[in-house]
C-alpha cells in the first residue's frame, strides 16, 4: 500500500472522528516529509533506520509507513476502517459510492482549519470529482465570513489552486447568510460571478415560525441560491452542546425549494444531523431535490459524506435526487440555470 495515503486516510479518519487535532496533524506532517521520496527511497529508509531517525516521524507514524512498506494494510487503518464502517480494502459501497461531489465545505480563508490545496488533495483522496469552497460571507464575523474584496481574491485563489489540483475539480462558491429580510449577505454582483451558492441561517435562530417561514421564503426566491444549507440549524451534539431546531412551516419552506429548484442540504456533520427524518420525509413528499454535503471545516469532515449518505438511505432519498451525484456538468448547468 502506499505510505503516503495511508498516513493521509488515518488522519482524515481521526478528524472523523474529531480526535485531538495533534493527532491527526502527525499523520499528514509524517505524509509531507516522505512524500517527495519514491517507494524504494522510503523503504530503503525504514530498512536502515534513517525513517526512525527523522524529525516528524514518531513511532506510530513509523509503524504504519514500515506495514504500509510491507505491502499490507497498516493495522492502525484498518482499525479506523472498521469503526468507519468500511471495508478492510477501504471501499465505499451504497449511496456513498455514487457521490460524485461535496457543495459545502470551509477552508483558512474562514474558519475552516486548512488551505484550498489540502482540501483539494483531500477531496481528490477519497475519490470525489469536485469540491465547492463556500466561505461564509461578511456578516458572520465569528467565523471571519469574507467580504466582496476577500471574495474576489479567494476566486482567483480557487482558479490557481485548481490548475494544479490534478483530478479534482474546485467550485467557486459562498455559505451565504440569510439575514433578517431574507436577503442574502453579499451583493448580487458577486453572486452572479459564483458556481454555487448555500444559503443558511446563522443568526436570530429562536425568530418565531411566521417571521423565520417569511425569511426563508424569500431567500429561496432568489435566483442565486441553490442550496438550503442545514434548514433548522439545530445541535444534535458535540463540544459547543446541543440547540433546539428553528420552527418554520416546513410546507411552504420545501414547497418554494421544489418550485425554484433548490435542493435541501442533508448536512453531513454529526452533531447537526440536519434536517431531521421527519423534514426529509416533508422535503421528500414536496418534490424536493437534496443536496449530501460535509460542511467540512477540515480534511477529515469530508468523511462525514458517509453519514449523510446513510441518513439519506434510512429515509429513502433516491439517488437522482441528489444532485451530488450528478456529474459536474450537470451539476453546473443547474447551479447556473437560477441566475441565467
């Protein structure tokens, strides 16, 4: 097996499972120093002790890159495999297997806690074929949400990342926050010039059903949306604890999202589990398309997919109606159509 994505898969898998950062963090540093060796070199270097003897290569790291050598599954994987819910060989199967994208996800232009490339690589590693950048837009201060300046630099960010991206294609996108009205906070202009936009709700969650149904109403009307990113914003669970979902008229709310044909987000992340079954099965019964996304603010959360996907199952979402499976041009002609 190849050194280098073991390493890499062990630290996407303990961010899964939201490990100490440290930890995972010594697995991809360990990937970075052997990376530019070829497979003799590195096992030349675990034979005569040299690897031992590295800066950046603990004993752990070591072990997994002298199995790996071996041509084995390094038992630190396949363990992490197994409480993943893979397979042994590391195989995706069911809706995961048919997720060809990921429309929400953050990196250190917000607050997501690495770089567009390692996002990229990332993605790329676990077999996607296109990943959109949605950084959260100005008035989400906390998360360091980009203005129209930050906005247009991180788009040119994005078309030089993608030039050396290799297999995986990056979207220009925004998680774009629906402020009280229910406009969305960056200016149409700006909009126009983006692949994809989620819009969501981050601010004044214990708004009353009619004002909240009235605010969502009208930002699933603009043209430039195209994802209701996690509609309740709700807590399941986690470091920050858990939050009550917002109350809406969930009818109207997927109705609108039907006729304007914006999908409903199915957010990844465990502690949010948004929406819940009983909104699926709403969503569901009005036409809805859904959107399986990670809201990854690290490499590691874009194996969250696997739980979107099982959620998605246990309701009965069908695959075309996701447009995450869709092949990107697809994806992109009806991203585009909205704004056209």
């Amino acid at each position: 097996m190849d050194p280098v994505a073991a390493l890499e898969e062990i630290a996407f898998l303990l961010e899964r499972d939201r490990a100490s950062a440290y930890k995972s963090k010594a697995f991809r540093r360990a990937a970075e120093i052997i990376r530019p060796l070829d497979a003799e070199e590195v096992a030349a270097r675990v034979g005569d002790g040299r690897l031992k003897r590295t800066a950046g290569i603990g004993d752990s790291t070591l072990a997994v890159i002298a199995q790996a050598v071996e041509g084995g599954v390094p038992a630190r994987l396949a363990e992490l495999r197994a409480k993943a819910g893979l397979s042994p060989e590391g195989a995706r199967t069911g809706l995961r297997a048919q997720l060809r994208g990921d429309l929400h996800s953050h990196t250190d232009w917000s607050d997501g806690t690495t770089s567009l490339e390692t996002m990229a690589r990332a993605a790329e590693a676990l077999d996607l074929e296109y990943l959109a950048v949605t950084d959260h837009s100005p008035s989400l201060r906390v998360a360091n949400g980009l203005s129209a300046e930050r906005l247009t630099a991180q788009r040119h960010a994005i078309a030089e990342a993608a030039a050396g991206a290799g297999g995986i294609r990056l979207l220009r996108g925004i998680e774009v926050d629906i402020m009280l009205d229910g406009t969305l906070d960056q200016t149409p202009e700006m909009l126009d010039g983006l692949d994809v936009v989620v819009a969501s709700v981050h601010s004044k969650l214990r708004t009353e059903a009619p004002e909240m149904t009235k605010r969502m109403l009208r930002a699933i009307a603009d043209p430039h949306t195209n994802v209701l990113g996690h509609c309740t914003g709700r807590l399941v669970e986690g470091a920050r604890g858990t939050r009550p979902p917002s109350t809406f008229d969930a009818q109207p709310v997927f109705e609108a999202c039907a006729e304007h044909g914006v999908a409903v987000e199915i957010n990844s992340r465990p502690e949010r589990q948004d929406p819940p079954d009983e909104l699926i099965a709403v969503a569901l019964e009005a036409g809805c398309l859904f959107s399986i996304d990670s809201d990854a603010h690290a490499p590691g959360h874009l194996t969250f997919l696997e739980l979107g996907a099982a959620r998605a199952t246990a309701n009965g979402v069908p695959a075309e109606r996701i447009v995450t499976t869709w092949p990107v041009e697809r994806l992109l002609e009806w991203s585009r159509d909205r704004s056209a």
